[in-house]
C-alpha cells in the first residue's frame, strides 16, 4: 500500500481519498506550503505527493519541487495546475515530477489509476525479467549440449584465436580514434562572468597542453581588459611591430603573434585587427580563425564577461568546447545562470558544448551535490581549489615555469572530464 501526502488545499477531496482502501493517505490536506516541508521531515517513507499550484504563496511551483526533490529524491509528485502552461510544465518534467494534471480535469479515479499505475509498471517490469532470465537459462542449456559435441582441444584453439582477433580489431579501432582526434584542431573558448579567474586558467591549460608537445596559441579576445599579454609578461604587440609604419592594412595575422615560449604563441591586440568593440568585424574573426588552424592544432580564446558584445557570441559559435568559469558562491551563480541564459537561449549555443569548472573553491562554497542540480542541463568537469600561487603567476609574469604538483592535478583530471584531449 502506498503512503500518500496531499497538498492541494481541499480537504473534502482528501476525505474522499481516505474512503479508498487501496492506498493511505497521511494526515489531513495541508493548506499552506510550509507545511508540506513539516511533514516530509517527520515522514521519511511518503510515496507520493499531490501537489497543487493553489498552496504555493506566490512562489514558483518549479522551486518548491526543487526544494522537495533535495529533501526527497525518490517521492513521487503529482502537480496540479490551474491551466495548460507549457515551459511551466517543462521544468517540472526536467526536475522529475511523475505526472501533470488540471483541476477541470480533476477526479479522485484519476489520481488512484496514476498512484496504481506505478505497481502495474513494476509489475510488468518483474515478469520481463522472470521471463528474460528464462530465455537466458534455455540458451545456456543449448550451449552446453553444443559444446559437449566438439572437441575440446579444437574449441580452445578457436576461442583463443576469436580472442586475439578482437583485441588487434579494438586496438586498431582506438589507434584510429585517437589519431583521428589528435589531428583534428581544436578551438576551446574559456567563458564566465568577469573576474573568476577566466585568464589564468586559459594560461595554466595552455601549459598543460605544451607539456604534452602541442603547439598551443592563446587569443585574447577580452576587448575590455585584455591581460594575458599582462599575466605573461610581454607587450600586447611585438617589439617588430613598433619600429613599422602604423599601416595596419599591409600587416599581416602572423605579425601580431608573441612568442612565449617554443610551443606557446600569443595573440593579444585582437582590438587593432578585428576593430574595435562597437565594431568588429565578425566575419573577419571566423575566416581568420580558420586560417589560424591550419597552423595551430590547438587554439584557447580568452572571451570578454560582457554579453553585449556579440563577437563573443561567434566564437561560442565556432569554438569546439566552451570551459565556463563560475565560483561557487549565491552572487557568482546568479549571473552565471544569467549569462549560460543568454548563451542557450539567445545565441543558440549548444548545452553540450559546455562545460562547467567552479574555481577558488573551498570549505565555504556551495555544497557540490547541490550545483549538480543547480547546473544539471550542462556537463559538470569539477572544482578548482583557491591557490595563493596565482598572484604569483600574475606578480612575477610567469610564462616559462610550470605550477606545481598539486595545480597540474587538478588541471589533468578537468582534462580527463572533457575526454583527454586537450
């Protein structure tokens, strides 16, 4: 029997339901939203909650689910809307309510056949396996008169050699894989709001890639701060530039390139070639992009904070992987959510293409269960801890050391996350 809780502010229909013998309702009708949270801390074992719009108070229906659900995974909520509302009901769905009605729909045999519904289904589930199990117990004893009838010695020689062959076949597919990904260029855009630390990560990355042999250019593409060139010491345009006339039509993309080190190249005054912010030149970044490619295997932007500037929108677009930056805290979530908004909703960028890195994290941050939730649409990589080495990198102009043993490990397992290719 299942134990069920209402809350739909009508305690004549929940009389009614107490009538019925097949399932147990718990206590009266609640009348007022708190009292749902009361009773679900008292009551461990609920089965199901009916919950209607009507006792919400001015608050969200879809945030009172969430609440609930944080409480209580595995209830089952039963919502009840006044009308149709379709994102309304879209949300509920993606937060994991188990059924949708409206009140002019409303019968108490309606909401016995959903509460029954779900022992049918397991039900039906337990005979498929019963059933399935039976089907597998009928092969196997087929198989064991098969193999009584061949020769042992044959038997073993062929599976050995079925065994052989599956490994060269499953090794060469993965060589394949792998060479396939290694030579394909890859465009990563590091995006999030402003100061959460977006540049030096994009720098610590490129040495993670640089250590593993790859050729890696960084672009900075914060028209508002610009401070790579900054955190690594050099000067946003190369030294050879200063001594030419100012005739920017004659230059060329690789003139502006910065050496850091042999296998790190920087591009900073993305300003001068592409425009400035109240007019860049969009079309112009994606063809130079693509020209950028054919030399670069591996290409990090740095994008600016603002969402009012759409050339950060083209590179989202083109970028093969996006590393969104937040911290952990009420303030940096608000306008992450804000801004991941913008992105999808907006610009029409891919949820897949995203991928979420909370930096400075530490005993006082939000709970890590709980921005799982927060972020469930998009693909979580893990935290980065607060490191005191970081005004050191930004301090001393750090462009040829590596960070130590502890920052590269965090910095690998991001790695693993997005699948090892970076």
């Amino acid at each position: 029997m299942k134990k069920i809780v209402t809350a739909i502010g009508n305690e004549m229909l929940n009389k009614k339901l107490k009538e019925k013998n097949e399932i147990e309702i718990i206590g009266n009708d609640i009348q007022y939203k708190e009292g749902i949270f009361e009773i679900l801390e008292k009551q461990k074992d609920i089965d199901f909650l009916i919950l209607s719009e009507n006792i919400c108070e001015g608050e969200k229906i879809e945030n009172i689910v969430q609440k609930i659900k944080i409480n209580n995974s595995k209830i089952k909520i039963i919502i009840i809307l006044e009308n149709k509302k379709e994102e309304v009901e879209n949300i509920l769905i993606a937060k994991g309510v188990y059924k949708i009605i409206y009140h002019n729909q409303l019968e108490i045999k309606d909401l016995i056949s959903l509460i029954n519904e779900n022992n049918e289904t397991n039900e039906n589930e337990e005979l498929k396996k019963e059933i399935d199990y039976l089907k597998e117990l009928m092969i196997e004893k087929n198989k064991v008169q098969e193999e009584q009838n061949l020769n042992l010695s044959i038997k073993k020689k062929i599976k050995n050699k079925i065994k052989n062959l599956n490994i060269l076949l499953k090794k060469q597919k993965l060589n394949s894989k792998q060479e396939e990904t290694e030579n394909k260029p890859q465009i990563i855009s590091v995006s999030g709001p402003s100061g959460v630390g977006k540049s030096i990560i994009a720098i610590n990355l490129a040495k993670l890639m640089a250590a593993k042999n790859k050729k890696v250019l960084l672009i900075d593409f914060d028209i508002l701060n610009h401070s790579l060139h900054t955190i690594l010491g050099v000067t946003k345009i190369p030294q050879k530039l200063t001594k030419k006339e100012n005739d920017e039509q004659n230059l060329n993309i690789y003139d502006f390139i910065i050496n850091i080190n042999k296998k790190i190249k920087l591009l900073s005054a993305t300003d001068i070639l592409f425009g400035t912010k109240e007019k860049i030149d969009y079309i112009k970044i994606e063809n130079t992009i693509e020209e950028l490619k054919k030399e670069y295997k591996t290409i990090i932007i740095d994008t600016s904070s603002e969402c009012f500037f759409d050339f950060t929108k083209t590179i989202l677009q083109i970028s093969d992987k996006t590393i969104f930056i937040t911290e952990a805290n009420i303030l940096e979530i608000k306008k992450a959510k804000e801004l991941l908004n913008i992105y999808t909703k907006e610009w029409k960028i891919n949820k897949n293409k995203i991928n979420i890195v909370f930096n400075k994290y530490d005993k006082d941050c939000i709970n890590m269960n709980l921005l799982k939730e927060i972020f469930c649409e998009f693909n979580i990589l893990g935290v980065l801890k607060y490191h005191s080495k970081y005004n050191m990198f930004i301090n001393k102009n750090i462009k040829n050391s590596f960070f130590d043993k502890k920052i590269r490990e965090e910095y690998l397992n991001i790695n693993k996350k997005i699948g090892g290719n970076l």
